[in-house]
C-alpha cells in the first residue's frame, strides 16, 4: 500500500497557456476578461503589470507606442495602449 | 576616371536649395549634388555614403547650423565644410570657424560674388585629394617634422584633426614634449602621427615647457614608421577607424536599400554601449530595449511560454522590430507604411548580416 501511495502524490500541474483577451486599467487592475477562470488571476495581474511598463518606458524613452506584439515560441501577447490601460489579447500557437 | 565629388546642401528653404543645386550643377568638375532641408536628414545622408562637401545654412529650425557642424566635425573629420548664411555676425562666424568650417560665406547677393563662391567651392573640391596636411600637400607629418628639427627651429605645432587636437613642442630642433587627448609625451605623440591628414598652425615657442620627450627626432619617427608598417602589412592598410567606416557605410546602405530607418543594437552585456545608425537616439532607444528584454524574460519564464523570437511594435509614426541575436539584441525602425508580415523577414535578413 505504501508504494502504492508514493504513486498517487500529487504531480506538479501542468500549466495551461491563458488564451483569451482582457482590459486592464492604467493602475493594472484586470477590468474585463474572457480568460478561462481557472487560470492564476495573480498571473494575469503580472502579464497585466509587465505590459504597461513596457508602454510607460516606451514613452519615458521618447518612443511611444499604440501597440505591440511578443511572439514567444508558444504564445503571441498583442497589446493595444488604452489611455493609460491596454487591450491584451493572449493566443497560444498551440492551445493544449 | 575618377566618380565625381559629391556635394549635400543643407537649407531649410527649399528655393535657395533649388538655386544653389543649379549653380552647383554647372561647376566644372560636375559634382554630385544632393539637398536636405533639416539636419537630421542630413546627417543621415551623411552616414549613408561618403560626401566630399557639405554646404549649411546657419539658422534653421530644430536642428541649427552651429550644432549639425558640431556634429559633422566629430563625425565626419575628413568633411569639407562651408556655412552658406545670410547671418552677418562675427560671432556666428568666430563660431563657425572654430567648429573647422573651410569657409564662411554670405549668401552671393551679385552675380560677381556668386562667381567667386563658385570658385572657392571648385577650389575646396579639388584639393587635398590625398593624405597631406591642409596647406602643405603630399606632405605627412612626419615629412614636416623632420623639416621642423633639421632646421633647429622652435615653435609649437598645433595639429588639429576634426574633433581631435594635439601638440607638438619642438626647442632649438629638438621635439620636447607632446599632448593630445589626456596623453603626453612619446604616447601622445605617436597618436598624433596616426593622423594621416588634418590642419595645423605654428603657434610661437614656448621655451619653458617641460621636457617629457628625450628621444630624439628620428628614432621616434622610425619607431612610428615601423608601427605604421606593420599595421599595414598585417591586413588591408585601413586603420581601425577606416574599417569602422567602411562597415557603417555598407550598414546603412544595407539599411537604406531595405527601406528601413534607423537600427540600434544594445549588447547582452550590461557593461556593453548601444550602438546606432541612422539615429542619434540610441541610447534612449537602448533603455527601452533593455527593460522591455527584462519584462519579456520575466513574462516568458512567469507563463512558461518559451523564448522569444522578437517583438513587433508600432506607433503613428514608425514600425519596430526587436530581436535578439547571439550577443545583442537588435531594434530595427521602418516606415509606417511598411508592410508589417514583411518587415519581420527583412529585419531578421538585417539582423543576421550585422550580426555577422
């Protein structure tokens, strides 16, 4: 029964790519989003907080920007600057 | 036959641009002619290909005469330079003068003046093709040197190369002491020889200068003869600043050829400058480069995305492509008009030459 319960621990999850879209204000805060519930919101708040530093030093460095797209190699992050806020959209090259 | 000079104009008023095109144009030695009517477009002009001559006007707006001269001294030493001005002020000319403009001239206001402009213009064109010292030709500064010390004469040789100044002490024919750029002595003085070409003025002797140089004349001439030597037969003969040149040339035709605007690359290496052509931004450019490389990391690990390839962005009034590669990551500028799924290949087709 022992080994049997070694088997059945707990495996860390596997976590999902956030698909969906989502407003943030200018503060960070996740206004809207059709991004599935299960996924982490505290992640959603971190991909939230890094794309508006990403157009608040755009514009420090006299570079303003209306929009951007990461492409990473599973993912594509595309966000719209909305006075102050953004319209991030997220999109999995390969959905699990 | 040799390709003819190539002249760039730089007036805000299109007219005078127009006219003095034409004038130009009728020059016996048929020069190239090109136009800008604002100093950016100017220097990137200048960055794009060799120019033998840059005739400027004084006041313009952004960007004026004195600060595109400024520019152009450090940049492009072996530029001509003329100020062209209706600004009849001997400040402004003291000014110019000092910034190593080979002329300073008032917009012709007769036909007789404008014939003399012309020729002072033909004039600039055709000489010190070669390497030489402006006022001596063909002759290094080792040739007058040596002239100096045989004749035990005594003076003090300022040499002055673009941005670069230096001085040479020479007392009863024997060089004493030498100094440019923070060094002294026998350092400062092979430096100076290392210029292949440059103005200089004989400034009066300044007999208590402290001696740093004991060397005599021609051992340390024969020293920087052998060093100059080596240099040359070790590669091509261009010197480091040649190459740099050459490569900044062939960078931005390369740019230009594809349409884009300016690139700024920014090393791994946080002890590593950014670099730019085509922009006089790039250090401001690199910041964003570096934290945004810093947010898409953190991102990437955070979503358990993968690496990134680059990030595409835009604003009203250009598109951006930034990419990594081995050791630096690369923001490249195109025109808003361009087209956003084609940029991406160019960049990379950029990149990877540069990169090179």
């Amino acid at each position: 029964m022992g080994l049997l319960s070694l088997f059945a621990k707990a495996r860390p999850a596997l976590q999902r790519l956030p698909a969906g879209s989502m407003t943030v204000d200018r503060d960070g805060q996740i206004v809207t989003s059709t991004v599935s519930s299960t996924y982490p919101v505290d992640v959603l708040e971190k991909i939230a907080g890094e794309v508006l530093r990403l157009f608040q030093e755009a514009r420090q460095a006299h570079l303003p920007l209306t929009e951007f797209r990461i492409h990473f190699a599973s993912l594509q992050i595309t966000a719209r600057e909305a006075r102050g806020g953004a319209i991030i959209f997220l999109t999995p090259s390969a959905p699990l | 036959m040799d390709a003819p000079h190539k002249i760039l104009i730089l007036d805000d008023d299109p007219a005078i641009l127009d006219l003095y095109k034409e004038w130009l144009s009728q020059l016996p030695s048929k020069p190239d002619i090109e136009i800008s009517n604002n100093g950016a477009r100017a220097m990137a002009l200048l960055e794009a290909e060799p120019y033998r001559l840059l005739i400027c006007d004084l006041k313009m707006p952004k960007m004026d005469g004195l600060q595109v001269l400024s520019i152009v001294r450090r940049r492009f030493p072996e530029l001509r330079t003329v100020v062209m001005t209706g600004v009849e002020d001997e400040e402004f000319r003291s000014r110019a003068y000092a910034l190593g403009v080979d002329l300073f001239w008032l917009k012709p206001d007769t036909h007789q003046n404008m014939q003399m402009f012309l020729e002072c213009i033909e004039s600039l064109l055709g000489r010190d093709a070669q390497s030489g010292f402006r006022g001596i030709q063909n002759k290094s500064l080792m040739d007058i040197l040596q002239m100096e010390c045989l004749s035990q004469s005594s003076t003090v040789f300022r040499i002055t190369r673009g941005s670069l100044v230096g001085k040479i002490w020479i007392l009863n024919g024997d060089l004493i002491d030498a100094e440019t750029e923070g060094a002294r002595g026998e350092v400062a003085f092979r430096r100076i020889l290392e210029w292949k070409s440059g103005t200089f003025e004989t400034l009066p002797a300044e007999a208590d200068r402290e001696r740093t140089i004991f060397k005599s004349i021609n051992a340390l001439l024969l020293e920087a003869a052998q060093a100059i030597d080596e240099t040359g037969g070790s590669g091509t003969g261009e010197s480091n600043e040649e190459v740099d040149h050459r490569k900044t040339v062939w960078r931005l035709a390369t740019l230009t050829r594809e349409g884009g605007e300016w690139v700024v690359s920014l090393p791994h290496d946080v002890a590593g400058a950014a670099e730019g052509w085509g922009t006089h931004s790039a250090n401001e450019f690199s910041n964003w480069m570096r934290s945004a490389t810093e947010s898409i990391k953190r991102l990437g690990e955070q979503i358990e995305a993968g690496p990134w390839s680059h990030i595409q962005a835009q604003n009203f009034e250009r598109k951006l492509i930034m990419m990594p590669s081995k050791n630096k990551n690369f923001l490249v500028a195109w025109p808003p008009a361009a087209d956003s799924s084609g940029i991406f290949e160019k960049s990379k087709k950029l990149v990877s030459s540069w990169d090179s």
